[in-house]
C-alpha cells in the first residue's frame, strides 16, 4: 500500500455506495471490508462478518495495523431477500450491534495504540424519521421509525453512534440521513417499484425478467396518494458528499448530523410514476397493497417486504438547509443533480 496516500477504511465496501464511493478516492489507500469482495479494485481487501461478536477485536487489530485517518461504516443489510439474510435477528446483529462493534474498535484504537482515527462517517437514512413528516424536518426531528426493520435498524443504529459519539476520542463523527437513493445503478424498494422489477428469487420471477415484464406500480385508491411528495438523492452525489468530506479538516470530538436530498424540489408519486412509464394498479387501501405484496413476497416475485407499506404511501420530506450551509460554495458541485434529475437517471441504462 501507499503510505503517502491517506488511508480510508471503508466497511459494506461491496455495496453498491461502497463501490460508488471507491471510484471517488483515487488519492487515498482504501482498506475495503465486507462479507464478499468488492468489483472495484481496492488497495485491500479483508472479509469481516459484523454480526460476530469477535469482529470487534478482529476490526481492533486491522486498525492497528493499517493506521487509517477515516474510517466509513457502510456494512448495513438492506434488502434480507437478496443478501440472503432473512433471520430478523441476526439482521440486527449485522446492522445495530455491527455499528457499536465498530465504534468500539475505533475507541479501543485511538485509547490505547497509538491510532489516531480522525473521522468516523456513518449514512443513516431518512427512514428514521418515520413514514409520515408533517413539514420538512430539521436534524433535531424525534426519530419515528416503525414497521420496517430495515427503518428501525437505521433509527437504533443512528441512535447507537451519537450516543457513543463523545466516547470516540479525538474522532469526529458524522451521521448523515440521506433521502432514497437514485441512479442508473440503484436498486432499492421504491426503485424496484417505479420499475416494475420483478425483484424475487424465485423461478417465476426469473422467467419475467427474461421476458422483460415489468410488475405495476401498486397505490392504494385516494388522490393524496399521487400527491404525497418524494425526493431522492443520485448515490453517486452521496459518495461525492463523503468524499468531500474525507477531504475535510476533521473536527475532534464534533458530531455533525445532516439531512442530504438532491436539490430542488421535491417530487410526486404522479410525477414519478409518469416518468418511470409505470403502469399504476390501484387498490382498497394500504391493508389491499400489504396483501398484493405479501403474496408477491411469499411467491419469491418481488423482493419488496409488505412491511414496507407505510414508507411507500407516506410522505416524509426533509429539510436539507444545514447541508447546503455545510458545504457552502461546493454546494452545487458535490449534490449535483435535483431529486427529479436523480430520479430520472435511475431509467438510463447501467
């Protein structure tokens, strides 16, 4: 490795933001760590499972051993489907006790090695907040998430790290709440929904992608439906954000929270569902969504989970004011897209 580059140890490297935010730091020593190697080549690769309790000492002792200034926890099971993680527990143990056992390791590494970690940056996500805002809201908003494990796990994790944040000793910490991730090379809940993916496991889910079928875009009956807003953010403009920030002066023993949407205004599910070219079924209610989704679920058709009902039917816009305030005059060029551009690049071919 590189000694005169920066060293960046990057956990969940193999992700999709992982392999985004990688193309990014061509000027620093990258140490990846996930369960399975990236594509994108790193200047290291170690295989961690996080769920282990032994991780923490196992994370202690590569952080001894390559020194890394910054430290990026991306490691977080989204999708149970398609990475195979379906035990809601052990889920939790990857995604909340994953995030303490690094911060522990930091700690331990900083207190006693002579390691000097000097950021720690952690994406949480706008589903911490909940499935329903009544305006747009500020960092300081109570964290409401319910229902969805994927939402609750953001909302203990995001609780996790500003709790152990005064404990990392001399690192700076960032908790940055990013709105649903866009782009070409996205593929989420919502971005499988306006796209009508047929996103399973299963056998008949592989025939329709080989046929190109595309599933409708499920809403409940009511006009609020169309009207509820969304925004999202390009990934590629959530790894310039943390990039930007790598590059940043480091702020010992400050922990800085910040909402992160692309600019512009908002859009509707209207405005989405037309541009995505979807074709809309409407049904009685949430309770009629949560039921065409649990027997695509239960079919391996859709990997889309009916507890994610409530965040596919409700609105929860944020304010981004103190992100904008943050980055000030780079503003513009780290999130360079609008929520409606991002969104619209997520139909543009890999």
């Amino acid at each position: 490795m590189d000694t005169a580059k920066p060293t960046i140890l990057v956990t969940g490297v193999s992700g999709n933001l992982g392999q985004r935010l990688v193309q990014q730091l061509s000027d620093c020593t990258v140490v990846g760590v996930d369960l399975t190697p990236p594509h994108s080549q790193v200047d290291r690769f170690v295989a961690l499972d996080l769920g282990r309790e032994e991780s923490t000492r196992e994370l202690l002792l590569l952080l001894r051993e390559v020194q890394p200034v910054s430290v990026v926890h991306l490691a977080f099971v989204i999708d149970p489907q398609r990475s195979g993680v379906l035990d809601a527990d052990r889920m939790w143990r990857i995604n909340v006790a994953g995030t303490a056992r690094v911060m522990e390791a930091i700690a331990e590494a900083n207190r006693n090695s002579g390691t000097s970690i000097r950021q720690f940056i952690f994406p949480s996500s706008v589903s911490a907040y909940g499935s329903e805002t009544p305006a747009p809201v500020t960092e300081d908003a109570p964290l409401d998430a319910h229902t969805l494990p994927y939402a609750i796990h953001k909302k203990e994790s995001d609780l996790v790290v500003q709790q152990r944040a005064p404990s990392m000793r001399g690192c700076g910490v960032f908790i940055l709440r990013p709105h649903i991730f866009s782009g070409a090379t996205v593929d989420n809940y919502l971005m499988g929904a306006f796209r009508g993916t047929p996103n399973g496991k299963g056998a008949r889910a592989a025939r329709m992608r080989q046929s190109a079928k595309r599933l409708p875009c499920i809403l409940p009956f009511g006009q609020k439906y169309l009207d509820n807003k969304i925004q999202f953010v390009h990934v590629d403009d959530m790894a310039r954000l943390i990039a930007w920030i790598l590059r940043r002066e480091p702020e010992a023993q400050r922990l800085t929270i910040l909402n992160v949407a692309g600019r512009g205004e908002p859009l509707t599910y209207a405005q989405c569902i037309e541009m995505a070219h979807a074709k809309l079924l409407r049904v009685p209610g949430q309770w009629g969504m949560r039921r065409v989704l649990q027997f695509l679920w239960s079919w391996n058709i859709s990997a889309i989970p009916p507890d994610a009902v409530p965040y596919m039917t409700g609105q929860y816009i944020m304010n981004t004011d103190r992100l904008k305030k943050f980055l000030g005059n780079d503003y513009e060029r780290v999130i360079a897209k609008t929520s409606s551009e991002a969104f619209a690049d997520s139909f543009q071919k890999n």
